[in-house]
C-alpha cells in the first residue's frame, strides 16, 4: 500500500543520509522513531510529497508520487495525506467549519457538510464548529488538527510529534485519538516521534539510528 525503496537525499551536494526500504500495509499503525539528526523530518517530508529525494521511490496506493507534477500532487496530497503538526496549523480569522471546507476545497473536493459534522461529532467538539481558533483551549485545538487531516477521509495519516510536549496523561489521550481515527476513516498511521514513551503502543516501528 504504501513502499519507500532505495530512498537516499543529498544535502547541499554534500552530506548523504540513507533511508532503510520501508513497507507498509493497509490499515497498519506505524511508529517512527528518531532522535534529533536522525533525519525524521526529512523522512517525513518525502513520504508526504513536500520534498523530493535524490534518489529512490515512494509509492502510496500504486501511485509513484514523484512522478506526479506539482499540481497532481498537491491534490493527491490533499486527498490522500493527513497531517498532524505538533503545534495547530490553522487560519486564525476562519471558523473551525471554514477551516474544514477550505481543507476540502484544496484537495479539489466540493464542501461535504455532513462530514464535517461526522468529523467534529467524533471527535466530541461538534459545538465548536462556529468558533474561531483563538476561542479553543489547546486540547480542543489539537482535536481541531485531527479533524482537519482527517476530513478528506485520507489513506495515509501522519502525526509528526504529537506528544513531545504533553504530560503523560495527555500523550496518552492524544494518542488513543489518533488510534480511533485511523481505525473510524480505515487509514493507515504513522506517528514520528522521539517520545519513546508511546513505543509500547505500536505493533510496528521504523527506528532510524
């Protein structure tokens, strides 16, 4: 479903890091687990579309995403990736739903009322659906990031350090959400972390040195 194989990125022309071929099934819960340098980021970055690596390919669905030009990719990307930031990314002087419909919008799919609503009912903040970002408390915000990268109902959904800065108990309440997203929208999930704490829930985990 989704394979990264002879995937290699030169930095500058200079320094050149390796990635180990990665495959991953339909529906499975991965971990990626790197320190700070281990390339993570870049990792991330090239199993998402946004950067291109020297060498190797990265197939997700069948698709070769690099073979896609700009504009189909960025497309695909819309409909096929969700991404969790560990900081919300959201435009402060839209409503929650405003948000939602623009994710819709830029992934070339028309405003789907109901699956905001589904969305938000799930996530238990379908009465924050009105109110602007700097409304919500943190918490709500994070499930407001959850909602957006899972509203196109993606294949892939990628939380990049979602628990670094939270106590245990929110690591764990976080976590468990994204579980049951990935479970209720049948994608697959990969959390990038360092936070070895959440090593125990994961079945599988891609380790980089």
């Amino acid at each position: 479903m989704i394979s990264i194989k002879s995937v290699t990125h030169n930095y500058n022309g200079a320094s050149k890091i390796s990635f180990k071929d990665w495959q991953i099934n339909e529906g499975e819960q991965w971990l990626l687990l790197g320190g700070s340098g281990s390339g993570k980021t870049t990792l991330l970055h090239i199993l998402t579309g946004i950067l291109k690596p020297s060498n190797g390919e990265v197939h997700i669905q069948q698709t070769s995403i690099y073979q896609l030009s700009s504009k189909e990719l960025d497309q695909f990307r819309g409909r096929k990736i969700g991404i969790i930031f560990q900081r919300p990314h959201l435009i402060k002087s839209l409503t929650i739903e405003e948000n939602l419909k623009l994710a819709q919008s830029l992934a070339g799919l028309p405003t789907d009322n109901h699956r905001i609503e589904e969305v938000l009912t799930s996530l238990a903040i379908a009465d924050k659906k009105k109110a602007y970002p700097s409304e919500l408390s943190q918490g709500q915000l994070q499930r407001v990031s959850i909602a957006r990268a899972v509203i196109n109902r993606p294949t892939l959904l990628i939380a990049d350090e979602p628990t670094s800065s939270l106590d245990d108990k929110n690591a764990e309440a976080v976590l468990q959400l994204l579980m049951e997203q990935s479970g209720l929208n049948q994608a697959t999930l990969v959390v990038a972390t360092h936070d070895k704490r959440v090593k125990d829930a994961f079945t599988h985990t891609y380790s980089l040195a």
